[in-house]
C-alpha cells in the first residue's frame, strides 16, 4: 500500500461504471499519474432471466440493479483509496461515467421505482442497460413515424434511431406497462442518475441528451411527433428535461 500523501488536496476519483462491474481509480492532479484503483463485480451481474425476486423476463431484454452502481460508490471508492494512501479530504472532486444508454425511472427525488415495494416484481421498473433490445419493435416505429413527418433531427443519427436509446425504452414502458410510465416522475441516464446521488444535484451531461436523448437545437423531439407516436408519450418530455451540463462541467 502507497504511504498517505500530506500537503492541499491535489486528487481526484474517476468511477467507471461498466456492464457487469465497476472501476475506481485515484489520479494525481499535477501528473495524472494513477496512484490507486480498485474494481468491484455487481451482485446482479447484467439481469437477462429473471429479476432478483424471481420475476421472468422476455427475451432480448438486459436490466441491472440500481444498488450495485451504489455497492461501487460504497466499496470500490474506498478501496481505491486505501491502495493510493490518499485521505478522502485529499480528494478535490470526482467524476463518473456509465454505459449509455442506460436508463432508469425514478420519483422526483431520485428513488428508483425498481426500489418501491410494490414495483420491484415489475420488469419496467428497473434500469434498462445499453444492449437492452426489446424495444425494437418501438424504434422502427420511432423511424417510420419521424420519416414520414420529415422530423429534421433524424439526419443526424444517420436516418435510424436505435433500440438501445431513451425513446425507443421509454416508449416500451408506456406501452407494456403504463402504469410504470405514471409512476415514473423522472427518467434518467445512469450517468446522472449517479451524479444526482453523489452531490443531491439532479443535472443532464450534454453528450447523452444530445446522443441519445435525441436533443438537438435546444430542445428533444416535439410533443407533436411524440403524440403521434402514442397520445400520452409527450408525458415524457418533463420527465427527461432538467438543468444540462457540459461533459467535464461541475455539478455540485
């Protein structure tokens, strides 16, 4: 183990949250040299059977736990630090990143619905990881509806919209489960979902509103072509709007 480092805090924590684990490292700020890391695997893995309470699931679908992304913060974190003989006060800030799009329905204070008693025997209530594709019967449809309305944002995702990103899941949700759609208050990438945990701050990171969210000119697809793709889906559009941040930008 690495002898404690005395002087100013000169340090900061990345946290890589990946498929099936999650990665913290501790970069000195002067060289960039990496001074500690530590992995830690999720309980649940990728969720492609069964939910942890048994539930089946359809195919082609790919879900996590909330918690394991927690379980990262609560172990990988420390860890790291123990390996780099860094003290949490020499820590200057932190940042994370996430598979995208991953995406997850919350209440408005960020509690996940996966979370609430009565919704964790209910599929849609859990994240929906990146190579999650059972939404693809809602995503040509998402690119049928947006060609035939000459939606000017399509161009730039080369024409197609994919199953993995924000639309085409949340519309899966109202669809197969509309009950969770109302619960929902909020959906959100995992990314802030995590930075919303970490500093209380709930923030949307520009790449990933831009990308996958489809936000382009200031604002998502229009309440207009999301009625036309189900008359209750422009309830998503406060649901996924919120205060944007720069990649790299301070959150809280």
């Amino acid at each position: 183990m690495a002898q404690p480092v005395a002087g100013p805090p000169r340090h900061v924590v990345g946290v890589d949250f990946g498929t099936l684990s999650g990665r913290a490292v501790v970069v000195d700020v002067a060289d960039g040299t990496v001074r500690g890391e530590a992995v830690h695997p999720y309980r649940n893995g990728v969720i492609t059977e069964r939910l942890p309470d048994g539930t089946p699931l359809p195919p082609d679908g790919a879900l996590q736990h909330p918690d394991d992304h927690r379980e990262v913060l609560r172990v990988a974190v420390p860890a790291a630090l123990r390996a780099a003989g860094v003290r949490p006060g020499d820590v200057c800030g932190i940042g994370v990143d996430a598979t995208s799009c991953t995406m997850l329905p919350t209440l408005a204070d960020g509690t996940p619905l996966c979370e609430l008693p009565d919704l964790a025997g209910r599929p849609h209530a859990y994240p929906k990881l990146w190579k999650h594709h059972a939404a693809q019967r809602q995503a040509a449809r998402i690119n049928d509806v947006a060609t035939a309305r000459g939606e000017r944002w399509l161009p730039r995702y080369g024409g197609r919209v994919s199953a993995e990103w924000q639309l085409a899941k949340a519309l899966e949700v109202l669809q197969e489960d509309p009950a969770v759609f109302e619960r929902a208050e909020r959906f959100i990438e995992a990314a802030d979902w995590l930075v919303w945990q970490l500093c209380g701050r709930e923030t949307r990171n520009v790449p990933a509103a831009g990308y996958k969210g489809l936000r382009q000119d200031g604002r998502y697809p229009s309440a207009e072509f999301l009625r036309a793709l189900h008359p209750r889906l422009d309830g998503l559009l406060p649901r996924v709007d919120g205060p944007l941040v720069p990649a790299g930008a301070r959150a809280g």
